[in-house]
C-alpha cells in the first residue's frame, strides 16, 4: 500500500497526495531503500501510538480472587454483602492491630524488618500491576530489572543508615569500612550496570512502551524505598516519632470509615465515591483527640522517646536516655487553656496532617487504580485489599513527619560527626581536637590549666 501510495500519487497518512516518483528514479535500488524506511516508519508510529491511548484503552485486569477464609464466609452467610464487609474488615482489622503491638512489644528491630517487609510487598503489588497491564508485549527483562533496582536503592539508602547510626560497630570490622568509605560508589556502580541492561534489553517496536515501564520502574522506587527509609529514619529518632503517626494515620482510616458508615451521606471526592464528607470530617476531630491521647501516654516512657541506639558492647539496639525537655511538662506564664495547647503542639501537627492531608494519599491511590480498572492493588487482606491499599496514607505521612523532625527537632547528629572526624588523617583530628578544647575553655566547660 506504502508502493501504491508513492507511485500513483494516493493520499498519505495525513490525507495530503503524495508526489509522484522523481524523473530517472527506477523501480528499484533508491526507491527500494525508501520504501523500506517508509514502512518501518509506519510500523514505528502504529506501535508508538500507545502513549496516545485513553484510560478505556488500557486492558482490563482480571479481578482478585476472593481470599477471605471459609470460617469467616460460613459464619457470615446470612447477612447482606455491606454488613458482611463491614465485619471481615472488622475483624482483620482487630486482628492486624494485635500483631502489630506484638511487633512492639518485640523492639525495634522487629519494627525495622516489618517496614522492609512491607515495602517489598508494595513493590510487588505495583510492579505486577505495571506487569499484567502490558504482558502481551513479552518484555524482555522487565521483572529482573525491577527487582534488582529494587536491590539497588536499598542497598544505596539503608548503607547510608548503616554508616550514620552503626558508626561504633563499623570500626571494629574492616570490611565494612571498605563498604562504607566507597558506599556511594559502589551504589552507582551497582545502578550503572543495571542501566546498561535496561539498554541492552531495548526490543525495536517497543522503545516507546519500555522506557514507559523503566519510568514505572523508578516511581514505584520513589514511593516505596525511599518512603520507607524515611519511616526508619523516624524510628532511630525516638519509637514515638514512629508509633504516633501511623497509629494516627490508621485512627483516621478506621473513624472515618466508621463514620462514613453509618453517617455518611454527602459524596467527598469523586475519585471515591465511598468517602463522605461526614467520614472525613469525623476521622479528622477523632484523631486530633487520638493524637492528644496517644502522644500524652507515650512520652511517659524512654522506651518510647529515647532515640534507638545500636550498642555494640551489649550487641543490641537500646533506648536508655535521659528524656529531653521535650517530652517533659513545662510551666509557661500563659492562660490555662494554652499550656496545655503548647505541651502537645507536635502532636496536633501530626494528627492535623493525617487526618487533612494524609487522606490525599488514599486519594491518589484511588486515581492509580482507576487508571488502571483495578479495585484493589491485590487481594493480600480479605475485605482490606494489598498491603499498599492499606498503607498509601502511611508513606505521605512518613515523609512529612520526616521534614518537620528535621525542621523543627533533630539537631546536628552526633554519631555521623564521629564517623567523618575517625576517617581524618591524624594532623586534621588534632587540629579539630586543639579548636575544640579553645572553645570548650572559652565557654567555661573545661578550665586552662587542664593537661592531656
């Protein structure tokens, strides 16, 4: 048809004539050539159109299975598909708390494998959506690939963690060191090899579509691992900067549900048609009064609010401190009704966000899954969905309990300052050594005659 076209003068792609061959052009050798590239040109732009696709072009994904337990299912047969919702969530809800204050209860470390956990579950759950949408097009690599950036930035982010808060068990192994003096080197090395698979992998007819999944690829990356080094990072902060918010994040979920349940009447966003305004509203006043509860009873304890310290002579993470000044009551020369606002100030932040902003995250969830005609990201939790349906709020909020530490809390860290002056040549160490003990006089902490 290409041929017909160039030579009888029929309309082109566009509907515009095509001009007739040029005087002296035969039938083969130039023209030939041409009419090759002219058809893999077309080729080229029918399967470049999939980035011109609408949402009702993307396929349809085949439902989840239903894994809700026969227990559950026999002893709920009787009552109307909303009720019997209403209690399988109900009850895994009830269920998935308990484990998690066993978790608690079983230190942070515990706590630190859980978050890793999950973030490989979300990872998975995105990436097989990723995968099932555009499995007709047998990808080369595409899953390898993914998995092993998955490996990448982990290594890259939780080396960096390693080296801040593990400096004294560090310098006792000199493998380590070795890791941890070139860790960033090592993590580009690492993702440049992948990079050059990824090109290696490159399939003519498909260039558009892969470099789609390679950006897929490093989103669901952004919003896993990096979220999830956050919420990490948080805990060696002090438990409390862990627990407060996503136990206020999960408040929220569960008030606003319930209100929205037997409340619920006006339609707040039409990404979910579910959630009300009655729902939100509700979910928000309960975990502002959460957040003043949860936060009260916590700061009470140092195993909550002592920043988690690895110590290598006991080979344990501790949380042994004497709690700073802000975790303890203070007297203030202000109204009655205001000593008791400021005391808890950082927890009305954190519950205002969960319960304004934090539903946001459901929100886009929400868009994703339309996007792609799915309901759930999988069917992990009977009558929940996956653990990234479950947790969509949860890394917004980590992110944002992050920055306010950083802005608001933490000061300068200790450890990684220790760390950098121990990799110094030994003349930089007593320079820094000689100015130090000059201010520590100046201030009046150490006396002149002091000898070393």
């Amino acid at each position: 048809m290409w041929e017909l076209r160039h030579r009888g003068g029929c309309p082109g792609p566009g509907g515009a004539v095509a001009p007739p061959p040029r005087e002296g052009e035969a039938a083969g050798g130039d023209h030939e050539t041409e009419s090759t590239s002219d058809k893999e040109t077309d080729i080229d732009d029918r399967y470049g159109d999939l980035d011109s696709r609408t949402d009702s072009d993307i396929p349809e994904i085949p439902p989840s299975s239903d894994r809700t337990p026969e227990i559950l299912k026999k002893a709920l047969s009787g009552l109307s598909s909303r009720w019997k919702n209403w209690w399988i969530r109900g009850i895994l809800t009830l269920t998935m708390i308990s484990l998690f204050f066993l978790i608690i209860y079983m230190g942070s470390f515990m706590l630190m494998l859980l978050v890793l956990g999950i973030q490989v579950k979300c990872f998975h759950e995105i990436i097989t959506i990723g995968y099932r949408v555009y499995r007709s097009y047998d990808l080369p690599w595409f899953r390898t690939l993914s998995w092993y950036f998955l490996l990448c930035v982990n290594y890259f982010f939780y080396g960096e963690t390693v080296a801040d808060y593990f400096a004294t068990f560090v310098q006792r192994e000199e493998q380590l060191q070795f890791l941890i003096r070139y860790h960033r080197f090592i993590s580009f090395a690492l993702y440049l090899a992948g990079f050059c698979m990824f090109v290696l992998s490159l399939v003519k007819k498909h260039y558009r579509l892969q470099f789609y999944m390679f950006a897929w690829t490093h989103v669901t990356l952004l919003i896993t691992v990096t979220q999830s080094h956050l919420v990490i990072q948080n805990l060696f902060e002090g438990m409390i900067w862990f627990l407060v918010p996503i136990s206020s994040v999960i408040c929220n979920d569960i008030t606003a549900y319930l209100f929205g349940f037997f409340f619920g009447r006006t339609p707040l966003i039409k990404l979910s048609p579910k959630k009300t305004w009655e729902g939100f509203i509700g979910g928000f006043f309960s975990t502002v009064i959460f957040g003043f509860i949860a936060a009260y009873v916590l700061s009470k304890y140092q195993y909550f609010v002592c920043p988690v310290e690895y110590r290598s002579d006991v080979n344990s993470f501790v949380t042994e401190c004497e709690p700073s000044e802000l975790f303890q009551l203070q007297s203030y020369s202000l109204p009655p009704f205001l000593k008791a606002l400021l005391r808890r100030i950082h927890s009305i932040a954190l519950s205002t966000f969960a319960s304004l902003i934090g539903p946001f995250g459901g929100f886009f969830a929400s868009g994703f899954k339309r996007a792609f005609k799915i309901k759930d990201f999988a069917n992990t939790i009977p009558g929940h969905g996956g653990i990234m349906d479950r947790f969509d709020c949860q890394y917004l909020m980590a992110t944002f309990v992050h920055v306010y530490i950083t802005s608001f809390i933490r000061g300068p860290n200790p450890s990684k300052v220790l760390q950098q002056l121990l990799v110094l040549q030994p003349e930089q160490q007593l320079n820094i050594y000689k100015t130090l003990k000059t201010h520590l006089i100046e201030k009046g902490i150490l006396q002149p005659t002091l000898k070393v």
